[in-house]
C-alpha cells in the first residue's frame, strides 16, 4: 500500500489546495485532490453534485475518493472541507500524517470570496462557515497530527511550517 507523505485537511478557504501543490513541488511528488476526483468521477461540478443527487450521495462518492487516495497516493494528499465529516474517513486518517490548515474567518473571506460556487456557504455564507467551522474543528483536531495556522501566511510559509511540523526533508535539503 502506498500512502501519501502529507494529507491537509481545513475548511474552505484554508489553501489546502494551493499549499498543496506548493509542497509537492518542494517534496518533489505529486499532488491529488478528493475534490477534484469527485468532480472527475461524477463528470460534473461539486455544485452540480449537490443539486442533482443531493449531499449523501457526493458524501458517498467523496468517501470513495479519500480511500482511493490514501491507499494510492505516495504524494501531498488535499481532502475536501467536509470529508472529516464521516467516521469511516477519519478511521483511515489516524494512520496518517495530517495537517490541519488552521484559517481565520477574515482570511477565509479573502481566499473564496465566499461568493464561489459552493453549496454548503450558499445562503448567508459568513454565518453558514462560522456553523461549519464549530461542527468540523474538533474533527479536523481529531485527525491532524500538526496544526499550522495559515493567518497572514503566504501558502510558501504554510508550506514551509507544513514541512517543519511533520519534519519532512526536501530533496534540496
């Protein structure tokens, strides 16, 4: 089984895919997003997802894509916000080096907008991220085996407090 070097993990917003790529080039690995293998097993949108099949069944299909990735993926790992959600998700995430992307409300605002397209912040999106923030953190605490707080940050600082938390070594090191 091959498992991947660093999984993030954080609300929207937090830059888990942004730092992402940033520490797979630094680590010289690849790097995979949950997102975006929903998106490409579905052949839509995650909003799309949303408003056809409803938010069980993308949980179903995100689940899939997590422990496809876990089991599958030596690189940087990036899961959706919401993947810690599923019990069955953190199980595999224990194993696991993980990083919460610690982000504060102000910030978040600035990277989404909170105007894209995304189903969960649709409706008042300040007050509806703040509500998910209370219900995930815990979780997001649950899994990690670092925290490295984004505020401020470039994702090149994220990175590097990423690669400091977890001890890992790039190739030019």
């Amino acid at each position: 089984m091959t498992a991947p070097l660093v999984v993030l993990v954080g609300p929207p917003g937090s830059g888990k895919s942004t730092v992402g790529r940033a520490l797979a080039d630094r680590l010289g690995v690849g790097f995979r997003d949950t997102d975006a293998d929903v998106e490409r097993t579905a052949g839509k949108p995650i909003p799309d997802i949303f408003v056809d099949e409803g938010e069980p069944h993308f949980r179903e299909l995100e689940m899939r894509a997590v422990r496809a990735a876990a089991a599958g993926h030596a690189g940087v790992l990036a899961l959706g916000g919401g993947a810690v959600m599923a019990e069955a998700t953190r199980e595999l995430l224990r194993e696991l080096p993980v990083v919460f992307l610690e982000v504060p409300l102000a910030d978040a605002v600035k990277r989404v907008g909170l105007d894209a397209p995304r189903p969960l912040l649709a409706v008042n999106p300040r007050a509806r991220w703040r509500e998910l923030m209370e219900a995930r953190r815990p979780l997001y605490l649950e899994v990690a085996t670092a925290v490295v707080d984004t505020a401020g940050r470039t994702p090149e600082q994220v990175a590097d407090a990423v690669l400091e938390a977890l001890e890992l070594k790039t190739p030019h090191d």
